[in-house]
C-alpha cells in the first residue's frame, strides 16, 4: 500500500487494478457492518432526537413539535429527579464496595498457590449466573420471616430487618446484590494488573526496608495498579448506572419509589406508559450520564500515569 | 511463584515463623467469608429446591432438608412452565447472534485492519463511538420500527440489535493488526481471493480472540432481561431470564420450592460450562477489561 502511494504519477495498469480491487473489496467487506450500523444505531438515534422534541406518543395518530419541553418537564419532575438520585446513591454505594472488595480479594487471593483457582471459581461464579434467576433466590434469603439471613440476625439477638419493603434499606440491599455480581469481574481484572508488577520492585522494596505488609502496598502495589484501578472504577460506575434487572424483579421502584432508577423510569414511560417523546428526552439524559462516564475512561487511560 | 519474598528483617524463627501462620489464618478467613457470602445464595437455591414446603416455611430455619421434596419440586417447576423451552430459547437466540455477529464483524474488521478504501477512518470512528452506546438508547426506535414492521414477538426481534456488534469490530480489528502482511500478500500472489483470505487464513489464527469473544457474547444475551422484556409477551419465545419472570408472577412468589427449582433449572447451563472450560469463561468475561 505504502509502495503504492511512493510512486511516482503513472502506476503500472496492474497496480491501479490491484488498488481499485482493494478499495471495492473492503467497501464491500465493512457493507454489513455499515448497513447495520445505519439501521441499528445511527438511524434510531436520530429517531431518538426528533422523538425527544415531540409530545409523540406510541399508538396515537398526531405529534407536534413541543421544543425542548420534554428536557424542562423531565429536569423538573420530582420523580425523575428521584429516580437519578437513586441512582447515584446505587453507584455510590456500588462502586467502592465493588472496587476495594475485588482488590482486597485479589490480593488475598494473588498469592496463594494451591486454593488460587478454588478461590478463583468461587468468586467468578455469580458473574456467569443468570441475575434474574438469582435474584429471586435473594429475594427468599432476604424474607422478614422465612429467610436465612434474617434466622440469623434473630439468632444473634437483633429484631429482624424487612430489607426490601423498607424504604430505608431496599435501595442499599439491591446494591449489595450487585457488588455481590460484579466482585469476581473486577477480581480478576485487579489479578491480571496484579500479576504485571515485576516481582523484584517487592525485592527492591525490601532491600530498602519497606518490608510491612501495608507499606509495599503503598509505595508499590496501589500506585503501579492505577490505570487497572481507574478502569474498574469507570466500568463499575457504568454498570451501577445501568441498573434494571434486580428493581424490576425484586422492588418494582418501591416500597414508596426508594428504588426507582432511571432505567426503569425510562422503561415504563417508554413501553408501559407510551409516552414516547418523554421517554426518549429521558434516554438523552442517560445517554449523557454513559457518556460523560466512557469519556472520563478514554482520557484517563489515554493519559494513563506517568512516573 | 511459590517461593517466599526474603525478609532481610531479622527475627528468630520461631516469631516469624508464628506470624505467618496467624497472617495466613487471617487471609483464609477473609477469602472463606467472602467465599460463603458468594455461594450462600448458591447454596440455599439448591436445598430449598429439594425441601417441603412444611420446612420451607417453618419458623426454624435449618440448612439440610428432614424430608426430600426435589422430585415433587423439580417436577412441579417443569409443569407449570417450559422451562426446557425456555432454556431452547435462550440458544437459538445466543446462537443467532453469535453468527450473525461474526459474519458482519470478522470481514469488516479485516477491512479496517488491513485494506485501505474511501471511508475507512470515519466507519472506524463510528465504531469507537457505537463502543459507549448501550442498547437502551436505540431500543425505543427499534420497538417502534419493530412494531411497524408486526416484528414483535418474534426470536428477529429478540436477535435484531445485537447483530452488529461493534465492540467485536473493534476486537477483532486489534488482532488482525498484527496478522503479518507478508503472508496476506504470499496468499494474493498464489492468486486467493480476498474472501479466502478472510476466512480461511486470518479467521482460524485469530481463533483465541473469536472464542472469548463467544463466551463475552452469549453470556451477555444468555442473561440479558431488558430487550426480550421489551419486545416479547409471549411466553413461549422467552428467553432464560424473562421465562423466570415469567415463571415468579405467575406464583406470586409463594412456592419457594418450585421457584428454586425452576431456577436451578435456568442457572445451571452456563455455570456448568464455566466449570468445564473455567480459563476460557473468565478471559472471554472480562475481555472487555483486557485491552
């Protein structure tokens, strides 16, 4: 190709052939991707924006353009309002539960030997089981009277806890179920950045009297982890941002909306409700939130960090 | 690996030797309690699932069942819903994608690897921004224009958004980068076509990213709630997760015995294959943190 370009004007008739092959190949080659990309992505979002302008909804014959109404309704309606503070709350709790819990884990768990993989199976299983499934099992562990955990909590001497019908408690429940998913995934991405630090910098450190657990962990482990830290924080964050299987399951957004999130307030105006141009100015919004998220992600592993 | 860090910290043998232990004690009793915390719910879905409902719901609670109930369980599950059916779903559905999502991405990504044509920078672009997409931002438009087209409730409709998949693009088009060029030409000279090239040459050496990609994939869609949920009321064509929906409403959540067993049923699919091919599961999961 190179080769190509480094002539001079005229190119041999074979060559230029050669050139025009190429170029049709890969046209043809990316077509289905393209068309795909038209009609599954591009076209829908532009849908999406025009949508979002209107007092459309599904079903109903007329649409006027109402402007940026849906955007001033939707930032001043105190259930929406809600709904992403609820989120939030999820992703705050969620991020650095799942966070520091995977990286406690993984280095417990780095450099044992013989239990690694036992360990290992143990901790990834909840990744690859089916939440919805799961989810109703917690429900069951969860009951005020029937459930295990609450047995215990009698057992120990407390009162029992209703943790999905108390509006104070639900939304914290529902993000312990998803540190509970998410903990093997970030496990074994802190695993994998764990096993690329050069183990004689641990030898180095001794040698310069930094032998305590904490301290190498502190002047080595912690900073030479940043850019995989970085990374499971972002993708933490995007994932409590999606929340929807356990609230549609398990709490519906009750007891008294305390865990109505926004994706499940998209899903009912859009295909319960049908109020479709509300919806879609909803789904910018959380487009925006995503998207602000995957940018922060770029710029930082672009930057990565520098010593 | 095994081998201990030296210490240069001198200690007599006996304290450190102590020390150890106590620190290796510590260490397995986080890593056992965390490990209980994440097969508890594991564990209680399979012993409820062979329990009578008199000691399921008995005020004292007690891990390991007086009487053995799982056939009635197991049995009643599969009566009252077709759970087999559903589990069917969910492979057709898997499958679907899968294929369809390697016959668009491998040639497109080879396109972008390795030939030049008009474009290639901007549909490049456009993947690394359809990367930050999730799929419930197009999902109402693509209801309407399913709905439009009387689409719904079809196993098209379930597959339809997933068939691009322009984070496998993005994957696959990494790893044919460093497909040497010197063999692409070799196999242009001895007069294969493009096409062949494709599929009989760089395809079979990118076979490591290709199956942790169908793990990532079918996994994902395996568990997916939110599209099907969207697009199918039928339940007939619901897949493992909107079939347990299902399954849960239609017993109001009352028969805990049933309910486990019912997701018993759903789980073990994909956990098995886990424990079978456990490398090939983990590294297909979190390749997306892998770059």
């Amino acid at each position: 190709m190179t080769l190509a370009l480094d002539m001079p004007v005229q190119l041999a008739p074979s060559r230029r052939r050669r050139l025009w092959i190429e170029r049709a190949t890969g046209l043809g080659f990316a077509m289905p991707a393209l068309v795909l990309l038209l009609l599954t992505i591009l076209a829908p979002l532009a849908v999406l924006v025009v949508l979002s302008l209107t007092n459309y909804e599904f079903g109903g014959v007329d649409l006027d353009f109402v402007g940026l109404a849906n955007f001033q309704k939707a930032l001043a309606d105190p259930i929406i309002r809600r709904s992403l503070l609820n989120t939030l709350i999820y992703v705050a709790i969620m991020v650095p539960g799942g966070v520091f819990g995977a990286l406690l884990i993984a280095i417990l768990i780095h450099r044992r030997t013989r239990s690694r993989s036992l360990y290992e199976v143990i901790y990834f299983l909840p990744v690859t089981s089916t939440l919805i499934a799961m989810a109703t099992v917690w429900q069951f562990l969860l009951h005020p009277s029937l459930g295990p955990i609450n047995g215990l909590l009698k057992w120990l001497g407390f009162s029992p806890v209703a943790f999905l019908s108390e509006p104070s408690t639900a939304l914290a429940t529902l993000a312990v179920i998803g540190i509970w998913q998410i903990l093997g995934f970030n496990m074994i991405l802190f695993l994998a950045g764990l096993t690329a630090i050069p183990r004689d910098l641990y030898e180095a450190a001794d040698i310069d009297g930094c032998s305590g657990g904490i301290d190498r962990f502190l002047t080595i482990t912690w900073p030479l982890l940043g850019p995989t830290t970085m990374f499971v924080v972002i993708t933490t964050m995007i994932t409590a941002f999606k929340i929807f299987d356990t609230v549609a399951v398990m709490t519906r957004g009750g007891p008294v909306g305390s865990t109505e999130v926004l994706l499940y307030n998209i899903y009912l105006e859009g295909f319960q409700y049908f109020h479709t141009g509300y919806a879609a100015a909803l789904t910018f919004i959380f487009l925006a939130f995503i998207l602000v998220f995957s940018a922060v992600q770029t710029f930082a592993l672009d930057k990565k960090v520098h010593y | 690996m095994s081998a201990p860090v030296p210490t240069v910290a001198t200690v007599s043998p006996a304290h450190s030797a102590a020390r150890r232990f106590l620190s290796l004690v510590l260490i397995h009793g986080v890593l056992v309690a965390g490990a209980l915390f994440m097969l508890a719910p594991f564990i209680w879905m399979l012993v409820t699932s062979i329990k009578p409902p008199s000691e399921i719901f008995s005020a004292e609670i007690a891990l390991w069942p007086k009487q053995f109930y799982g056939v009635e369980n197991y049995r009643f599950a599969m009566e009252k819903a077709p759970l087999l059916r559903f589990a069917l779903n969910g492979v057709i559905i898997c499958a679907g994608i899968l294929v369809v999502q390697l016959l668009v991405a491998i040639p497109c990504a080879y396109a972008l690897a390795k030939l030049e044509f008009p474009g290639r920078n901007l549909l490049f672009v456009l993947v690394l921004l359809g990367l930050c997409i999730p799929v419930q931002v197009p999902a109402m438009p693509l209801y309407i224009g399913l709905a439009q087209l009387g689409l719904l409730n079809t196993y098209f409709a379930m597959m339809v958004p997933f068939f691009l998949s322009v984070f496998a693009i993005f994957l696959f088009r990494q790893f044919f980068r460093s497909f040497p060029d010197d063999i692409i030409n070799a196999a242009r000279l001895d007069g294969m076509s493009e096409f062949e090239i494709v599929w009989r040459i760089v395809t079979p050496s990118a076979w490591p990213a290709i199956a942790a990609f169908a793990v990532f994939s079918t996994v994902a869609h395996w568990n997916d709630l939110y599209w099907p949920l969207i697009v199918i009321s039928d339940a007939k064509l619901a897949p493992p997760p909107l079939g347990m929906m299902f399954f849960a409403d239609a017993e109001t959540g009352s028969n805990y015995g049933a309910l486990t067993a019912a997701a018993t049923i759903l789980t073990t699919p994909l956990v098995l294959a886990f424990l079978i091919a456990r490398r090939r599961f983990i590294d297909g999961i979190t390749m997306t943190g892998v770059k």
